[in-house]
C-alpha cells in the first residue's frame, strides 16, 4: 500500500518508456482574449513587449523587471536562471533561484509559450526538451516555448529529504492495511517530514501552488508579454487555473490537458483518481485478453489474477535480475505507469507474462524505478517525490482523522477492488508534516478571464474525465475539449483532431466547437 494518490505525470513523457526500456526488457504576446460568441480572437495577437514591472506587487519590482540572460544550451535550446522571492508575503525573504529552457520560435515570433508537465514534482525544463515532437508545427514558429522548474523542484531550489539509499529503502517498503501497518506507515510518513525539514528549511513553507502561480505571473513579464499563453499537463492545470484564478486579467490563450478539478479536496481527488486507475486496468485487461495475454479467462478473471499478483508480493516480493526484490508497492507502481499511455500496454503485458510464468519481476521493477526516477545505480534523476509531498500538504493535506479514512478506505476499495487499496489513508502523508497549509485566496471560478481550453480523455487513468468536466465547468470560461480513448493527456499524444484543435486556438484563437470530441 502507497499512502500517497499516484504521482499525475505528463502522458506525452510516459509515452516515451517504449523506448527507454526498448534495450533494457527481455524478450515512451500578447495575446488578445477570444469572443465566446465567435469562436475567434478579437484581432491578431501582437508581440507587443509588457511595460516595465507590469503587474508586480509593490515591493517585488525588480523581480518583475529582471533581465534573464539566456544562454545555448545545447539541440538548438536556450536556458536561464531567473529570480523570484522566497515568499511572496515577504519583499525581504531573500530569493530563490528558477531553471527556465526554451526553444526559440522558427517563424514570426507571437511571444512566449510557458508550459508544466505536472507532478507536482515534474521538471518542466526536462520536458521542454520534448518540445520538438509535443507541440506541433504552427505552435513551434509562433512562439518561444518556455519549460520551467516550479519553486521546489528539481533544478529550481529544489525541496531536499532523504539521501538517495533511504529514498530507495523508503519507495520500496510495504505497509499492510493493519493496525501495526499503518502505525508503522504514519511513522515512516513522519519520517520523511522530519527530513524534509531538515535538509529544506524555511523555503519549505512556500512551494504551494499559489506561489508557484505568482512565479509565473513574475515570469510573464520578464519574458516581455502582456498576457500569458500557457499550456499546462496534468498538475500543470491546476497551476494553470490557480493562475487564472489570481490573475484573471492577465491570462491569454490558456489550455490545460488532463485536468485536475480544483473544486474537489484532496479524499475526493484520491477516491475518484483510484477509479480512473480501475477502469484503465480494466481496458488493458481486455485489449490484452483479444491477444497473446498471460491473463485468462474473462476481464474480471483478469482483474482478479492481478490482484493475486499484488497481494502475494506483499508477503513474498518477487526476484529480480538485481539485488533487489520486487515489492507489493514497486509492483504497483510498474502496473500504473504502463496505463499513462496505450503504446505502453505491451509492457505491462511483458511484466505480467514474466511474474505469472517465470514468477520474477524484473520488467516491473524497471516500470517503477521509470516512476520514480531512480537510475540503475541508486541514485535519483529528480525529486519528483519530495516536491509531491510538499506541495500536496501545503496545498490540501486531507483529512487525517482515522474513522474518516477507514470509512473512506472501505469506499475506495468497494468502488476500485484491485487497485483501490494504493490510494487509501491519504490523510497520514501531511498528518505530521511541519508547515502549516496554505489558505486559497484566488478566485476558483476566474471571473473575466479569457477562454480556457480544457483537454480531457475519455479514460485517462491518472486526472479521470469526470475532472476535466468539472474544471470547464467551475471556470467561467472554460471550453471543453474531448478525446475518446486511453491514456493520460492528448495534445502531442493522441491525434491530429486534438492537436489540430489546440494548435488553432494558439496560434489563430479559434475556440474548439462547443462540445467536440476527437
């Protein structure tokens, strides 16, 4: 059992596992607001630069007015460093350091595209070095795409716990769904707040959301535009919208893909985000069961072997061609990750025919060191786990009381049988984490922003569709967009209706039709 809901990264960075893992298996400027009634901008966007400090709170000019000193950087990418204040309540808290990456437009420069992938933890300076085959043509010569690292990860004053050897003793232990099993989780939970503390400090308190949101806003007008085009990947719209929210004013063409539903708190997120994982499992198993599958019978044959798999590794994890064995948590993490992305699924097949035929786990166990961002050696490319903790318990820490989630705990498992367990007590994560949570003070709804494209598929396993309704739905200008099928996000991932669809509002304003599915 993993206490914590399942880290939403980017679909389009799951997608590139296939190959990752190919050698390592055996046998993936302004922008002008857009007219509802028309479906189209208002004029063409311009590339008017923003005035000197445009919108900085009194105090954090210089922040505002920042020269970034872009320099190459390598596969004809440009990077910076920008400052921003490590609160900004605080003018005088002193400043944090922010990694930035672009790729400059190849045509008639619009001004500056700022894109997350998600997490939160995810680096978007990483994953703007995909930009090349994540966004499409029109979009790439209009606009300097921007990835940047929020406050706390990796490349941006990074969140600091464990050290790598009790990072990877903790990512692999099991916690039985007993009294002395969540006794003994809460205290490793305890642990990891204790570390986190430690080896942080005071910058701790401020890797919310809501700060990170402020970053962008500074970062918008370092950049030199009047308004932010944004588009943003999983825990990337909710970043996205607490933007909206704070700064309704300011947002220009906004998309956010595999929506996370700000109106929900963070049981409700955990409850339905196990569903999405259960029906995502489900399609697999059946896709799987039309070939050559090691699962027999029918789907809930299927379903119920995996779960076989799951709860006999939590008393006899799995061999593997390392030194480390395969635990019930890693094993589930290697089962999620595969349903990021369709092109995947063999994979997953691949881990499933080994464990149910060979009883080892090796593929499994490099599924979920890809989760975890662990190398083959032990150490750790990120600190993609870190940064969730932080920010999800500044952020919401859900409820910690113990008859709630056991209540919940009976709930979650009724409604997701085979993998509803990983996503119970999510309460315990933040029970004893240092800093207190951050109040919300934006506007969930964004009153007086322009249109907001929101991107939701049909069975995304991670931000299930029931989310990415709800956020068009609560913001007053969203637009929802639809792709029928698997996978976690669709723009630069799915097909050319949803990246023709995406790309036309960027570059031209031309809203999706109202209810359009691809």
């Amino acid at each position: 059992m993993t206490p914590r809901r399942l880290r939403p990264a980017a679909g389009a960075l799951a997608a590139l596992l296939v190959v990752v893992l190919a050698g390592c298996t055996p046998a993936g400027k302004d922008q002008n607001p857009v007219d509802p009634s028309s479906g189209t901008a208002s004029s063409a966007p311009g590339s008017d630069a923003a005035p000197a400090g445009d919108g900085a709170p009194t105090g954090f000019e210089s922040y505002y007015t920042q020269d970034l000193a872009w320099k190459k950087c390598g596969g004809g990418f440009e990077c910076a460093t920008a400052a921003a204040p490590i609160s900004w309540d605080d003018a005088d808290s002193g400043s944090i350091d922010l990694a930035l990456k672009r790729l400059p437009a190849s045509g008639d420069r619009k001004g500056s595209l700022l894109t997350d992938p998600g997490g939160p933890g995810a680096s978007g300076v990483e994953f703007v070095g995909d930009a090349k085959s994540l966004f499409g043509d029109p979009v790439r010569e209009s606009y300097d795409i921007v990835g940047f690292d929020p406050r706390g990860v990796s490349g941006s004053s990074p969140v600091r716990c464990f050290d790598d050897a009790r990072k990877d003793e903790s990512l692999s232990k099991d916690f039985p769904e007993t009294d002395a099993g969540l006794a003994d989780l809460r205290t490793e939970l305890k642990a990891w707040a204790d570390a986190c503390q430690k080896n942080t400090g005071p910058q701790l308190a401020t890797v919310d959301t809501q700060s990170a949101a402020r970053d962008m806003d500074m970062l918008r007008a370092a950049l030199g535009d009047g308004t932010l085009t944004y588009v943003g990947f999983s825990y990337g719209t909710q970043l996205g919208a607490t933007y909206a929210g704070l700064f309704p004013d300011r947002v220009g063409r906004m998309v956010l893909d595999g929506a996370i539903d700000t109106s929900l708190d963070a049981d409700e997120i955990s409850a339905q985000q196990a569903v999405g994982f259960e029906n995502a499992l489900r399609a697999y198993v059946k896709d799987c069961q039309t070939g050559k599958c090691p699962l027999t019978g029918s789907v809930d044959d299927g379903m119920a072997q995996i779960k076989d798999l799951l709860d006999g590794a939590l008393d006899d994890p799995l061999p593997t061609d390392s030194d480390r064995d395969l635990t019930q948590t890693l094993m589930f993490y290697g089962i999620a990750l595969p349903l990021y992305s369709k092109a995947n699924w063999p994979l997953l097949t691949q881990a499933l025919t080994e464990a149910i035929d060979k009883g080892t786990g090796t593929t499994f166990l490099l599924l979920s060191d890809y989760y975890n961002d662990r190398n083959p050696d032990g150490s750790y490319t990120g600190n993609s786990a870190e940064a969730f903790r932080a920010v999800n318990c500044l952020d919401d820490p859900g409820n910690p009381d113990m008859a709630f989630m056991d209540a919940q705990a009976k709930q979650i498992e009724a409604a997701a049988p085979t993998m509803g367990e990983f996503f119970t007590y999510n309460g315990l994560t933040c029970a004893d984490w240092p800093e207190a949570p951050v109040k919300k003070d934006f506007d969930l709804h964004a009153k007086g922003a322009a249109p907001i494209v929101v991107v939701g598929t049909t069975n995304d396993p991670a931000t299930p569709y029931v989310w990415a309704q709800g956020l068009a739905k609560t913001l007053d200008s969203g637009r929802l967009l639809t792709y029928q099928g698997e996978g976690h996000t669709a723009y630069g991932s799915s097909n050319s209706c949803i990246g023709d669809s995406v790309d036309d509002y960027l570059v031209d304003g031309t809203l999706p039709a109202e209810g359009k599915t691809c």
